[in-house]
C-alpha cells in the first residue's frame, strides 16, 4: 500500500515536461518534414518584399534559384542574381539569407529572399520556388559548363525535391513552436505583435514575447513543484539531505522517496514540513486569485475598451466623437476633421442621433470601442425612444463613460437631470470598483464669457472642451491615459497580463485544484490535486496542449508568419 501512495506521490513531485526554449515543447507541427515557401512580407506593392523557406530542402531552393549556386555564409546578406531554375531566365537582384539549423526562427534550415516589391517579381519567385521542386536535392555546388537554359547540372541527379510546397497560415510560427524556439505564451505574444495596433498593445505583447508571461507561470509551477517535493520529502530524510534544482529534483525526489519506502519506515515525521508545503499553496493561491480578477484588463487591453458617450441632446457628443476618432491622424483643432471622414452627423437640430454608432480608435495609446449613442431625454417618437433605449444599454456595458454637458448651459432642466440620474451615481459608484469609471467634459468652451467660467461649486470634477476649436482636448488625451491606464492595466508597468480567455480558464482550473488540496483528507488526493494544478500551469504556456488548441491558436496568423 506504501509503495502505491508513494508513487502517487512521486508523480506529483515530478510533475508534467515542462517547455523551454531551448528544450522543445514536445509538439510535432503537421507536416514539419516537408520545405515550405511563403511570401512573408505583406502583400500588394512594396519597396521590399520577404519570401522565406524552411525545411530540410531550403539549401537546395536557395542554390537553385541563386547565382553563383553556392551557399552564402550563415546570417550574412548576400547580393545574388535570382533566375528561373529552368529557363535560367533572371528574375531580379536580390538580397538573400541563409540560416542553418537549428540557429534559426523554425530550428529548421530556413532561406530569405529579399526582393523587389512588385507584384511580377514576387510571383516570378514564388512559382520558382515550386518549379525547384523539380531539381534533384544533392547539396553539392551548382555551378561548372554546361548549366543554363534547359539543362541538367551535371552535379544533381534528375528527381523532385521532396515536399517543397507553400505555407500553411502561421506554419513557420508553429514549426518554431515544435521545434522549443517559443512557448505557446510567446507565440499568442507573436501574434498580438503583429496585430497590435496601439501603443499599449505593441508594449504587452512585447513583453508576453519576451517570456515575461511564461517566466510568471514557471515561477508558480516552481512553488507547486516545491509543494509536491515537500510531500515526496515527507517521511523524514529531512533537511539538508539533498540540493534541489528545477531540473534535477524530480528523479532524485524519487530516489530518496523509493529509499525511504525501503528503509525509511519507522523514521519520524519532520516537524512542520506539511504546514510548510500549505504555507506554499496559500501563497500561490492569493496570486492566482489576484491575477484572474485583473484578467478582465488584459482582455480589454488586446480587444479594446468600451468608452460610451453619453449626454442630452444638442451637448456635442457626435463632436467629441468625431473628434477623437480624427485625432488618430492629426492635431490642430478643427482641421482634424479634413484627415478623416466623420463617423456621427452633427446638426443643430436635437435628436440627430438615434441609433448607437461605434468606432475603434486609438486614445492616447490605448485601444477603444468608442460609442456615440442618442441624447439622453423623453423621446419625442418610437424611434428616439428606441435609440434613447439602447442608449441606457450602452451605458451599463461601459467601461468608461465619457459624460457630455454643455458648458454654457448647465442650468437647463436636461443638463440638471442629467447630472442627477447618470453622473453624480456612477461617480458614487467608481473610485472603489473595477466596473465603470467617469470623465465629465464640458464642452462648448468657447461659448463662456471671456472673463471665464462662472460654474457652480457642487459640480463634480470636469474638464473644459471646445470640440469646435480643440481647446482643452490635450487635457481630455492625459485625462483619458490616465482613466484607461486603469482600465485595461498599463503594459508599461507591473506584472504581466492575462489577455486571452485561455489564460484565464487554466488559471481558474489551477485555483480550483489547489482548493481541492486544501479540502483533500487523503495524502494520495492532496498529491493527485498538485499535479492537477501544475498540469494547467504547463498547459498555459505549451505543455501538453491538444491540437485542437494549438490551430486555433496558429490559424490566427498570416500565411508566411
């Protein structure tokens, strides 16, 4: 029976394969075998376009289609002449790259041309690289008489290259995957990269490529591994015993556990190791809960925030929206609007508005879902009340709320209820909570008198906007930096984030686990539930990942990416 517990419990000591970059993740990319080719650079015309191989055959496809035939010297650019591999016809004068493996992106023999953009040259290339496919594979030089239009080099046997084919979407990404150049979290880390469109985003997903992320969930799977070391420790060898490593403590664990099991028997239990290992998990389990209660920042971090414009009608709320939404492109005042098409109608007339229209945008670096919804007031039809409708919807999924007055009319009976019903409960409600936070703009400056604004006391915190001439809009950007610094987490600074919603679920799983363990009144369960808990933390950057998890993660990236 002791041997079995034991083993139990070496197994929660041990724990799952850790991925590592330079250990590989165990992963095998479908189809990793063949050389692939791709257009890696985007499409269309362009100064410089990217097209890259890798697998085995890369060599081959480089000699082929370059002149003179031989390599180039690792990681070095070299001017070649690019032909057709058949008719010897040129193609362009490009730069090319050659990588070996494992030195590379893949950790597979990988090619770069490096050619001119446009779209004859490009596609000239890519069905070269097919066409080579038809050139036998012999790595020797490819140059001497008798080699040009419609000959066989004498140095290559007739055959096909075998499985030179194009690139599935995110193929190269995930080869590298396979091969423990990037953990799964610096993978999602790759892909936010490319699809970051802000300032903040670019900064977390640096960081997530970077391993800060993966170093995280290492730095807990160490705790749990400690824990479940403290367990296999747990009949008596006793401290000193043995120096524990992150990569050697497992099998030795299991030495001292299986001596322990032999001739161990009648030792006494070290005082307080067990209260040590509950010591490790409750700490553990604090950080985990404080991370997935900020998980919601992440994920607002990498889709955007929701920032709702809310007001009475006629306040300038369509002026602020266009405003902001112009200032992606330009600064200046008024003439933002001729750098990009309004996205709300601006009328005199009250109630232009009726329907909720949304815009991504950039503010102050971070991503938005800004919404321009109807004024706020007892519509006057079935349509406004509608809108007016949606409008209170709107306003309940908000993360920030963008409040709309007009300054030179705050004593109206709409600017009043305005006030009492919407600004002055979510301020009571904000400076504590996570949920909803407020920024009351007072807009339409320009129209208070010259001797500045008479406004009363009780009036909360705000700021002075003209949409009209863009006085006050710097005031309103660091004001917004500041409030969606807050709501999506600022990437510059403190841990990183939980941006996906795969992030969050493993999190949840190892938290459960952990409180499985506190309850478990059987040491083989307490053993089973760490090794629960450390099998999602690997889970969460690489280990042991399905493959239905794996494509969708990869199917996210461009073809040559």
């Amino acid at each position: 029976m002791w041997r079995g517990l034991w083993t139990l419990v070496a197994r929660a000591a041990r724990g799952p394969r850790r991925p590592c970059a330079r250990q590989g993740s165990g992963a095998r990319a479908p189809g990793s075998g063949a050389t692939i080719f791709a257009l890696s650079s985007g499409q269309g015309r362009c100064g410089i376009a990217v097209i890259r191989t890798s697998g085995p055959a890369s060599g081959h496809a480089l000699r082929s289609l370059t002149a003179p035939r031989e390599l180039p010297r690792a990681r070095s650019a070299s001017l070649r002449l690019l032909t057709d591999p058949r008719s010897g016809e040129p193609l362009d004068r490009a730069l090319v790259l050659w990588f070996p493996g494992p030195h590379s992106f893949t950790g597979e023999d990988c090619a770069e041309f490096h050619v001119h953009g446009g779209p004859a040259v490009v596609s000239g290339v890519l069905q070269a690289l097919g066409e080579s496919s038809a050139l036998g594979s012999r790595s020797g030089p490819a140059s001497g008489p008798g080699w040009g239009p419609g000959s066989q080099h004498p140095d290559r046997p007739a055959g096909r290259v075998p499985g030179l084919r194009p690139a599935e979407a995110g193929e190269f990404t995930r080869r590298a995957f396979a091969h423990g150049k990037l953990s799964l979290t610096e993978v999602e880390g790759l892909a936010d990269l490319i699809h970051a469109e802000t300032e903040a985003q670019r900064r977390q997903a640096l960081r997530q490529l970077d391993g800060e992320l993966g170093q995280l969930c290492s730095g807990w799977a160490e705790t749990l591994t400690k824990a479940s070391w403290t367990w296999a420790n747990w009949g008596g060898w006793g401290r000193g015993s043995w120096v524990i490593t992150p990569h050697t403590a497992p099998p030795q664990a299991l030495a001292h556990v299986e001596a322990y099991i032999d001739f161990g028997e009648d030792d006494n239990l070290e005082e307080g190791i067990l209260e040590q290992a509950d010591s490790q998990v409750r700490e553990l389990e604090v950080a985990l809960d404080t991370h997935l209660r900020d998980a919601r920042r992440g994920q607002r971090l990498r889709s955007g925030a929701h920032v709702v414009v809310t007001g009475p009608p006629n306040a300038g709320k369509s002026s602020l929206v266009n405003l902001l939404s112009a200032w992606e492109v330009g600064r200046g005042g008024a003439e933002l609007f001729r750098c990009r098409k309004p996205v709300s109608i601006v009328s005199p007339e009250p109630g232009t508005t009726r329907d909720v229209l949304e815009t991504p945008v950039d503010l102050a670096g971070f991503p938005a879902l800004l919404s321009d919804t109807a004024g706020l007031r007892e519509g006057q039809g079935p349509v406004e009340q509608e809108g007016v409708r949606r409008a209170r919807e709107r306003l309940e999924q908000a993360d920030l709320i963008l409040a709309v007055l007009d300054a030179s009319d705050l004593a109206s009976p709409s600017s009043c209820n305005f006030l009492d019903t919407v600004v002055t409960p979510a301020i009571a409600r904000s400076p504590n909570g996570n949920s909803q936070r407020l920024l009351l703009v007072l807009n339409k400056s320009d129209l208070l008198p010259p001797g500045g604004p008479d406004l009363s006391p009780e009036l909360p915190p705000h700021l002075l906007l003209s949409c009209l001439t863009g006085a006050g809009l710097d005031g309103l950007l660091e004001a917004l930096r500041k409030e969606l610094a807050a709501v999506c987490g600022d990437p510059s600074t403190g841990p990183p984030l939980l941006t996906r919603a795969r992030h969050q679920h493993h999190l949840q799983a190892c938290l459960d686990a952990l409180g499985h363990y506190r309850r478990a009144t059987d040491v083989a369960l307490a053993a089973e539930a760490l090794r629960v808990a450390r099998g999602h933390l690997a889970r969460l950057h690489g280990g042991g990942g399905t493959e239905e998890i794996l494509d969708i993660i990869f199917r996210d990236f461009c073809v040559g990416k």
